[in-house]
C-alpha cells in the first residue's frame, strides 16, 4: 500500500493559532523505510492526537513484526556502504543536518508542542538542544582515535581501531519527542551505523519530520528508516534479528529490563536510558532564593516529565520553614495551561492515564500524613492537566517517595545531619541524577563524592549537554548519551597485531 491511498494525509491542527508552521514539514504520515514513505502490511492505522485538545493531528499506519523485517533489511543494505564512508563525509551530511534543523526550528518547535504539549518555548529548547547532538557528534567522529600499542616483542606491533558495530534499533519514549531520537540517531550515524527506530506511539511526529529533514540533505536510503505501531512486535522484531547489533533505549525501568534479558539472547549491546528518583537536596548554607528557583525550573519543566527532575526535595531542618515558603510563593503561581498562549509555563500531561497516576500518587502520599499545601487535586482545565503541587512530609513508604513522580509535584521532606541526607539520597537503585545545593566548596565536594548517581549537580539543576555522558547508574541505565561516551557506544574496538 503506498502513502497515498492511506485515508488523510494531513498532519498538524485545523485550529487557527496551533501550528500553522507545521505544513513546512513535508513529511508523510507514514513509516520511512529505504527512503521511501510506506504503508504498513496490515493496512491498521493509529491516531496521534493533541494532549491540550484531544485534536487528532494525524493517522499513521500501525507497523507491525514483518514492517520492522523490511526496515531492517534496509538498514542492513545500507550499513554495508555507510560504514565505509569517511568520518568527514558522516560529519558534513551531519552538519547540514544541523544547519536544516535550526531552519525549521519553529515548524519542529510547534510539531512538539502539538503532540507533546510542553510550552512553545521550551519545545523551541528542545529543538536547540536536539540539534547540538547533530553539531556534537559530527565534530566528534573526526576526533575518534585509535591507539598503538607496543608489543613485548619487538617485530610485533598492535592497533586498536574503532569499526561501526551495525544495524542500531533505537527506542525512544514520548517525553523528547525531538531530542530523544536525535541523541541516539546523531551518535550512531556519526560512528557508521544505521538505523531502525521506534518513537512512541503518542509522538512519532517528530521522530518522521527528523526523518525527512535527513532525507532532504542526502543520508543514502536505509540509513534511517521509521517505524511505530505494535510496540511489542516491533521490539520482538529488533531483538530477534541478528543485524540488529545495538538496541538504545530510553524510558521505563520495565520495558528496559525486558529489553535487556532479550537482547542477552544474541548478546547484543544495550545503552538504557531508564528512569530515576532525584534527590535534590538544600542545606542550609546554601543560596535558598537560587535553590528554589532552581527546583522549580527543574520541575516546570516538560510539567515534571523529565527523568532528571527533582523527585524528593530534602531540606535541613534550620531553614525547612524559609525554603518551604520560597517554593510555594512561586510554585504555586506557575501560569498552566496550551502551549500555544505565550505566558503559559506548565502544559497538560501526555495523557489523562498520566494525570490519573499523577493524581494516586498525590492520594497516597496524603493518605500517609503528608500534608498538601497548594494543588493536590485535579484541574478544571482538562483531563490531562495537573495543577503545581507541593507536599510536605510524605513519609519515605508512600509511592511517590519511591516512584518516580513524572508529574508537577514538589515532594519536601526534612533532614537534620548530612549524614542523613546522604544516606536519604542513595536510598534509591534509580540513580540517574542527584542536585545537592551549598555555598560550602567542602560539603560540595563531599557531595560529589557521595551522591552515587551518573549525574550530579552541585548548585547545578543542568549539568547535562552534548558535550558531556550522561547516563544512570544502578538501575538507572547502562551506557551513555553524549560526549565521547555516546559515540563509542556505538562502536566495536579491534585489536589488530602486526608482525614485521
Ligand atoms: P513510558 O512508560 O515512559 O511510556 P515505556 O517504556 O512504556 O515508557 O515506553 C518507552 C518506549 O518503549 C516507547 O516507544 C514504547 O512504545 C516502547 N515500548 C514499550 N514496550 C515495548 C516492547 N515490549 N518492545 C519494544 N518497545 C516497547
């Protein structure tokens, strides 16, 4: 079935004021394989719709175990030539990319906010972000040196090269709908791999514009092939074929741990990205003004559903009162509402299941003795909309203690000795990222030191960037995103002897 004889082929809102950039994205609503937009076999279709509005925005056709087969034939044709192309030329394809990105970054800006919902300029961040990957890991691939070794006898010499692993199956979730696939396509291009991705199903439209934009500067077909539909055949699919060499991921500790024990079948390498449970810590010599401001933009945004947002604030007991009184003043006037309205902060949540969940972890901590001092229950503007919220003393057995909140609720709990809050910090096996905040360079260091997450901030809520590895610790993750890290992930040494 081509695209064509699909139902509708438009994609974006018929409201006024919602979008109207998007149409300068030519992509089809379709899968992308071999540089052709296609139909799926089973000729099923999926809706993709507004988190604000509930607007359908497109049909995509539901791919499904024999789609992925095809797309990863593709890949694998086209690895056999792009793994030998020059770092120069991945690099400049790259580039362009980059450059391509930053022109349409309105139109990518307002796909986001469409099928994700975040505020209009923090997608236009997300797009920044997104294509600093592209920029990052072109510049890197040409930096990617190997190493001589000297062997014990002298008419031997060793090398060690770096050679593209394979065909990569990119997973990506709903919470980047941009930046999450360009992460993950960005380094694997840059090492010689090609790619088989899945976004999420409630925003694969991003993931198909950054499909095409790399069709329009000239990736050979079969580099980056689409598909979305039945998750779990898809997954099946990927984990099953032998050209499949690396399965990225990111999203939820469950899917990763099934993806995981699969991929050990064939021993295929894994980089997860999973969830965490960030401790953000305030003692009390610490810039209480800077720190609240700080939590709360870590929690406004994405409206919490950020794996690296603060999930349990702990606060010295000294300044509990002060700091609490910080937060509410701010928190609680976060402007929430459509994207789309310039002054909103905090869009709706992806979903009303997501809103529910966000609303039974609030429930549960209440029923526990935390006490609510602003939002705390469900908000008039919609089913998917959550209002700010802040507890205070939600014991550490309640659910959102232990669960990552993904919502907007500041959880504030009290310590008295350093000690303690350390040992309340490292509590959790979610160890992604951890933001402890004082003016004191000795109890920064010892922080740094102790906090035993893959990424920590010493009054800093963003230490994460292309240039740096970022990535979980515990069952966090495995691999790393960024940096040099994130391209060697995609790449086999060799050792390679020579005997003179
Ligand atoms: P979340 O709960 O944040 O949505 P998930 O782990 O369910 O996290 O989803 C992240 C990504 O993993 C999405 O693209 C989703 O469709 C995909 N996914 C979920 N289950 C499977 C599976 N069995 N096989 C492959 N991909 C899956």
């Amino acid at each position: 079935m081509s695209a064509e004889s699909r139902g509708s082929k438009r994609i974006g809102s018929k409201q006024p004021g919602r979008g109207s950039h998007v149409a300068e994205l030519k992509f089809e609503p379709a899968l992308l394989i071999n540089g052709r937009w296609d139909g799926s076999t089973s000729a099923r279709t999926f809706a993709v719709d507004d988190p604000s509005t509930h607007e359908v925005l497109a049909e995509l056709p539901f791919a499904g175990a024999a789609d992925t087969e095809k797309a990863i034939a593709a890949a694998a044709r086209a690895f056999e030539t792009w793994k030998r192309t020059s770092a120069l030329e991945r690099a400049d394809l790259l580039l362009k990319l980059a450059q391509l990105i930053g022109e349409f970054r309105e139109p990518l800006a307002e796909l986001t906010v469409l099928e994700q919902g975040m505020p209009i300029a923090a997608a236009r961040g997300g797009v920044d972000y997104a294509l600093s990957f592209f920029r990052w890991f072109a510049e890197e691939a040409r930096r990617l040196y190997g190493e001589t070794i000297s062997h014990p006898d002298p008419t031997r010499k060793l090398i060690v090269e770096h050679f593209p692993r394979g065909v990569v199956g990119v997973i990506t979730p709903w919470n980047g709908p941009l930046s999450a696939p360009a992460k993950k396509i960005a380094a694997a291009l840059a090492a010689g791999c090609t790619i088989v991705m899945k976004p999420s199903e409630l925003t694969p439209l991003s993931a198909l514009a950054l499909g095409w934009l790399a069709r329009q500067v000239g990736f050979p077909p079969g580099t980056v092939n689409i598909v979305s539909g039945d998750a779990p055949q898809i997954g099946r699919a990927l984990l099953r074929h032998p050209a499949v060499r690396t399965i990225s991921f990111t999203g939820s500790l469950r899917t990763g741990r099934y993806l995981y024990t699969r991929a050990a079948r064939q021993i295929k390498h894994v980089v997860l990205e999973l969830g965490g449970n960030a401790p953000f810590i305030v003692f009390a010599d610490a810039d209480l003004d800077r720190a609240a401001n700080d939590l709360i933009a870590l929690k406004k945004s994405n409206s919490g559903q950020v794996c690296v947002a603060a999930n349990r604030v702990l606060v010295e007991r000294a300044v509990f009162d002060e700091f609490q009184s910080l937060v509410l003043a701010r928190y609680s006037r976060l402007p929430v509402g459509d994207g789309f309205t310039v002054q909103v902060e905090q869009g709706p949540l992806i979903t009303s299941q997501a809103a529910d969940r966000v609303d039974e972890l609030v429930r549960d901590a209440l029923a526990s003795g935390a006490a609510a001092l602003c939002g705390a229950k469900r908000s008039e503007l919609g089913p998917n909309f959550y209002p700010p919220t802040v507890l205070n003393s939600a014991p550490p057995t309640c659910r959102m203690v232990k669960e990552e909140i993904f919502g907007p609720v500041i959880s504030l709990m009290s310590f008295k000795t350093e000690a303690e809050a350390i040992a309340l910090a490292n509590v959790t096996p979610h160890r992604l990222a951890a933001y402890a905040y004082s003016t004191n360079l000795e109890r920064g260091w010892r922080m740094a030191k102790e906090l035993d997450f893959g990424v920590v901030g010493i009054n800093d809520p963003r230490p994460i960037t292309c240039e740096a590895p970022f990535g979980g610790n515990c069952q966090a993750g495995i691999g790393r995103e960024g940096g040099r890290s994130g391209l060697l992930e995609y790449l086999d040494s060799r050792l390679i002897g020579f005997r003179g």
